[in-house]
C-alpha cells in the first residue's frame, strides 16, 4: 500500500497539488489527534505553497486508486541539516491544529473583548447553546409568580419584576433552575442586572457568571447588582438557586427576584429589558442528591454547534470551511444524544483543543475531523467490526494488562467530597484530583472513568503488510472496535492509535489497542 500527500491552502478549501516527501511518517489517534513527519526539496514545498497549508495523506487501495486518510496542518516546523537541500517537517493533526488556534470567549464576542467581560464561561444549562424548549427529558413548565410583592430596600422603581419560584418542592435536596431570554439589537449596550434571592443564587447571562448571593434568607432586605457590556444577539438568562424547608420556617418557595437594565453613556438608567415574571421565565427543578442530581443541559451536538458557528463568524482559522457531521440531537452514528455535564471554562486560557478534550475525558463525547472537513461526534468514535485479529497479522506484538493499581478513588469536588470504589476486588487507595468548578455529578462520571481505565487489557502491534479485507483507514479506522485472538483468549478491543511509516514495499502499521468495553 502507497501513499501520496495533497496540499490544500491553509483554510483547506483549495486544492494545489502534490508534494513529493521522503520519509513520510504519520499518526493517527481517537478525538483527531496525531502528527505527520516528512522530508521534501524546498523547491517542491515553494511549489505547492506547502510552508503553512492543509496536507491530506491519501492512500493508494488499488492500482491508481486513491481515499482520503487523515489531515494535518504544517507551522512552519521544519529543521535543514547543513548541507542537505532537504527540509524535515513536522505537522500537527488538522483539528488539534485549529482547534489549537480558536480560543474560547464570551458569548457576545465576534472580535473586540469588552473590559467589562468576565474570566469564566459556562457549558451547561446556563448557556444559549442550551435551549430549554427543545429539550425532550426536561418540562420547563414550572415557573410561577408568588404572592410576595415587598420588595427589598433601594430596589429600583419601574422595573416591574415580580418575586417567581418554582412549582414542586419537595424536600431540601432541591434545587431551581430558571431560565430567560435577552435580545440586544441595534449597537453594543451597557446592561445592568440586579439580583434578589431567599437562598444563595447564582445568575448566569451568556454562560457568564454575573451576580452571586452567598447568604440565607437575605433576598426579602437586599440586592446585588453589576453590569456587563453585551453585543447585538440573543443571550440566556439564568438564575440557580436552593431549596429550604425547615430553616426560620422555611416553605421551600425561596423565590427569586431579577431585573434588567440599559445605561445611557452616562451610567444612568436607559430602558428596563428584562424582568423576573412566569410569562418571559421557565423553570424547573432538579434533585440536588445522587444519583439523581444531573442538571438540565445541552447535548453535545449543541454545545460542539454552537462553538463552531462562534469560530465561524470570528473567521478563525480553517472553521469557516468546516461542516458538521452530526445534529443537536443525534450523533454522527444516528444516535440520540445525552445531556453534557456543565463545567467552567477560562476565557483566552482555554482553546477549543482544551474542550474537545475535557469533553472526551469525562466519556461524554469523542471528536474528529474526517474527509472533506467534515467535522464528527459521538460518545465514543469508531463503528464494530466483523473481524478478529491474530497473531499471524502481526511481526510483532506486545500487551500489558492492570492489576489493579487503585480499586477505591477519593476526590474532591466544589461542592464536597465523593468516593469510588471496585466491588469484590483488594482495596488499594488512591486520590484524584478534580477541577474546582465541577460539580458532583461530572466529578463522579470523572471518578468512575477513571476506575476503569485502570482495569483494562492493552497491547500493540506492528502489522504485516496488510492484506485484503484487513487494510488500516480502508477496512477499519481509529476508534473501530474489533476482536483479537491471542494466545487462544479472544478480546474486543478497539483501535486508539493508528501509525504509518513508509518501507520499501510501502506502508507499515503500528496499532495501539485497548480493551472495550472497559469490565473490572
């Protein structure tokens, strides 16, 4: 099997031709990782513009027949030993490279980052990317006004916000979730926002946390306030808060109260633009205990939709050029997404590469970049495959089990500690260390992803030349699952790594496998 290596222009939507490399070397790994070195005349890179431009490697399945394998992207990364004509490049998988080059920022932001922006954006139920309308699991019907009308000192006149809560309660496991829409047209605005809550409340506006009460029972005497600039677009409001029945003879309303406001260029009042009332807000309510205390959220597919259509309006790298693969509702398999955990991400200090990975880290979600830009997710990439390897495909081949390095995990999310554990296995301690802003239930899928991979079978082999029926990108891919018959024990296993080399009688296979599904 041969392979040749296209250029495309630095956006990947124009084909310029051929380049001749020597020594050509390529990977590929599950969530659109992977590198490709090479050697080639600087003659032939000037050709074809080659110095920071898009490569497809393609393989040769038949006498001049060629497919599509991976994409990667040169940055200007070469070295040219003295005396050679020669340069040695070393390229970046294309969606870790673009992935790499977007970074995430505030909603409202197309290009000029305001002062007054946060540090931190959440991806959950707080975001546009969610809507709850469209979510199928969740009715969102249960917001009401209560009969409280004082309200609290120095609140401002003429908002005409009402105290809202939610239908429901329960016990104090609870906890509300309210949610609103604010469009702002025209020019970029100064928006104040204020904030009155019984309980402790967060209140989010574009994924961004906004205003916060940290103390009970203070929403009937005071408000927080602060104010944010926000671009022409429709923005999620949305507004946290507990559940209380027994604290001072608490009956689980814990109603919260929230107004808008537009500021003239002098600071003052403009025009009221939002208010808490039942007709503009939905809510709904979440136990706050597991195991059922999995938030409402986007799926995936919203989360990964909304992102790029941000790199796309910001022109960022080659996104403009990208297509999706999957929908907001179904992955690129078909198949119906889940919600995703709500997390905190840093503005500028977090690419999208850094949430493409946090989101396959957590078992939510693989990403990758297939033929044509076309950009894929599912929870896990790769399809079953009719076929079962043996040692007669490889040269060689190696494989290292776990015995069991850690069979009981403590960690510590913000809102408290969680424990793991093995059944029917020796207890051996080990600790894991979370991110501060995930809540219990991402902490805990976390905790448990991390159990199983520490039970699992691995190996690696480098094939033979691959025959008919069992050629690497043509008959399986990364991320394929598949069976391997070694030493007379058959594995499901699936592909997380596949490496090229060019020989002399063409390609030579390098694949790293692991056992699937992961069972302690």
């Amino acid at each position: 099997m041969k392979a040749r290596v296209a250029v495309y222009s630095k956006r990947g939507d124009e084909f310029q031709g051929y380049l001749p490399v020597i020594d050509l070397e390529f990977s590929d790994e599950v969530g659109g990782g992977g590198s490709c070195s090479f050697e080639a005349l600087m003659s032939d890179i000037d050709a074809t513009s080659a110095w920071d431009a898009v490569l497809v490697v393609q393989l040769e399945t038949s006498p001049g027949v060629f497919v599509d394998g991976p994409a990667y992207a040169t940055r200007h990364s070469y070295t040219h030993p003295a005396g050679f004509r020669r340069f040695r490049f070393t390229a970046q998988a294309l969606l870790e490279a673009w992935a790499g080059d977007a970074v995430v920022m505030p909603e409202y932001v197309v290009s000029t980052m305001p002062r007054g922006a946060g540090t931190e954006r959440g991806v959950g139920w707080m975001s546009s990317a969610y809507d709850p309308a469209d979510d199928p699991d969740e009715p969102w019907d249960a917001c009401y006004e209560t009969s409280r009308t004082t309200m609290p000192p120095f609140w401002p006149s003429g908002s005409g916000s009402q105290w809202i809560s939610a239908t429901g309660a329960t016990d104090d496991s609870e906890a509300k979730y309210f949610r609103a829409w604010l469009t702002i047209t025209g020019s970029k605005k100064s928006v104040q926002f204020y904030l009155s809550s019984d309980e402790s409340a967060t209140l989010w506006v574009a994924g961004e946390r906004i205003v916060e009460t940290s103390s009970t029972e203070t929403g009937k005497k005071e408000y927080t306030r602060n104010t944010m600039v926000l671009y022409p677009g429709t923005y999620s409001v949305a507004c946290y808060t507990a559940t209380h029945f027994t604290k001072d003879g608490g009956d689980g309303q814990d109603p919260i109260l929230v107004a808008a406001e537009t500021l003239d260029g002098d600071g003052d009042h403009a025009a009221w633009i939002l208010a808490s009332n039942e007709d503009d807000w939905v809510a709904c309510r979440r136990d706050d205990t597991p195991p059922d205390d999995v938030p409402p959220g986007p799926t995936p597919g919203q989360v990964l939709r909304y992102l790029v259509t941000e790199a796309q309006e910001r022109n960022c790298s080659g996104w403009p050029n990208v297509t999706l693969g999957f929908t907001d509702t179904h992955d690129s398999y078909g198949v119906a997404w889940a919600d995703v955990s709500e997390r905190l991400f840093t503005y500028g200090q977090t690419s999208y590469w850094d949430v493409l990975q946090s989101l396959a880290e957590s078992d939510e979600v693989d990403t990758w970049l297939g033929p044509g830009l076309v950009l894929e997710a599912a929870p896990r990439q790769g399809q079953t495959r009719a076929l079962t390897l043996t040692e007669t495909h490889f040269n060689k081949f190696a494989t290292k089990g776990t015995p069991g390095p850690g069979s009981w995990v403590m960690a510590q999310a913000w809102d408290g500690w969680l424990t793991e554990k093995l059944d029917g296995y020796v207890r051996r301690e080990y600790a894991l260390e979370l991110g501060e802003a995930l809540t219990r239930s991402t902490g805990r899928k976390v905790a448990q992803a991390s159990l199983r991979d520490r039970w699992r079978w691995d190996a690696s082999g480098s094939m033979n030349p691959p025959q008919a029926g069992w050629i690497p990108y043509v008959d399986f891919g990364v991320g394929d699952s598949m069976a391997v018959d070694y030493q007379a024990v058959v594995h499901d296993v699936a592909v997380l790594s596949i490496s090229a080399k060019a020989g002399e009688g063409g390609l030579l296979f390098d694949l790293e496998l692991t056992e699937w599904p992961v069972t302690p």
